[in-house]
C-alpha cells in the first residue's frame, strides 16, 4: 500500500481526531515499510522506566512462540532492572544482568521518517549487538506520557518525566 501526502492529508481532513489516532497508528508500518533512514526530531523529553529480560536467554528463545510453547512463569528467571533513563533524542541503554552486558540495548527515539509525512513518532526499540536492525519495535505520538514493549522475553516500560 503506498500512499503520498495529498491523499493522507485528505483522509485525515475527513476523519475526526481520535479516529485519527487510530489510523495513523494502522498506517505507520505501511507509509514508513521502504526503510527510509530516519532523522531525529528537535526537542528532547527525559523518560525514566525499567526493563526486565529472561535471564540466561539463548537466542532460540528470543523466537516467536517460544514462550507460550514453553509456558515459563517461574519469578527466578526474569531479571527486573528499573530506575533507568532515556532521552527521546536518540538514547540506546543497555541492558545489563548481574551487572553483566547482555548485548540487548533499548532505544528511545523521537524520529521524523523520510518516506512518509513530516510526522514525529517516538519509536521504542529493542536491539542486540549482533545486528545492525531492530529485534522489534513499538510507536507512539510525539509527546506521549508513556511508552512501553514486550517482546515476551524482554519488556520495557517507559514514562516521561
């Protein structure tokens, strides 16, 4: 699905503002698919959260499924890490265990997309030090009070400040 700016600009004229939301939201994956490189938007909102990632995890269980197939809810196995602090300019914070790097970073971003409208999305991303893309990703509207992820195996909850 491609659409330009014209006919987003006349869809959303039509639409009141909380439906709006709703499709900008539908849409973000389809105007922004082709991979253009992202530009970070002007100003910078401090956000405070915490992530809790399964501990010990090996890269099988980061697959889709794996936890509902294995049905993993014993407490002794998540590592709870809070009081951490992002920037919506552009922050990676990685995520440690037992004060040991586990090559997964969470990234907060405040980002205008080259490829589709002039629309700043704070985008929440996890990455691993292997790859260059995003394990997964979430949005939300520039601004937003809270954002948050969950990957199953990795979770993060932010809440700005």
């Amino acid at each position: 699905m491609t659409l330009n700016r014209r006919r987003l600009q006349a869809m959303l004229k039509t639409i009141g503002r909380f439906r709006r939301i709703l499709v900008l939201m539908a849409l973000l994956p389809a105007l922004f698919a082709c991979g253009d490189e992202s530009s970070l938007s002007a100003e910078a909102q401090v956000y405070r959260g915490w992530v809790v990632i399964y501990r010990n995890l090996q890269p099988h269980q980061t697959m889709p499924g794996y936890f509902e197939a294995q049905g993993i809810s014993d407490d002794n196995l998540w590592v709870h890490v809070p009081n951490l602090t992002w920037s919506s300019e552009g922050t990676r914070v990685d995520v440690l265990v037992d004060g040991q790097d586990t090559g997964y970073e969470v990234e907060l971003a405040e980002v205008v997309y080259t490829s589709g409208p002039d629309l700043p999305v704070l985008k929440l991303a996890v990455y691993h030090e292997d790859f260059e893309r995003a394990l997964g990703y979430t949005w939300a509207p520039s601004g937003s009070k809270r954002i948050g992820i969950n990957l199953r195996w990795i979770q993060a909850g932010l809440t700005r400040q």
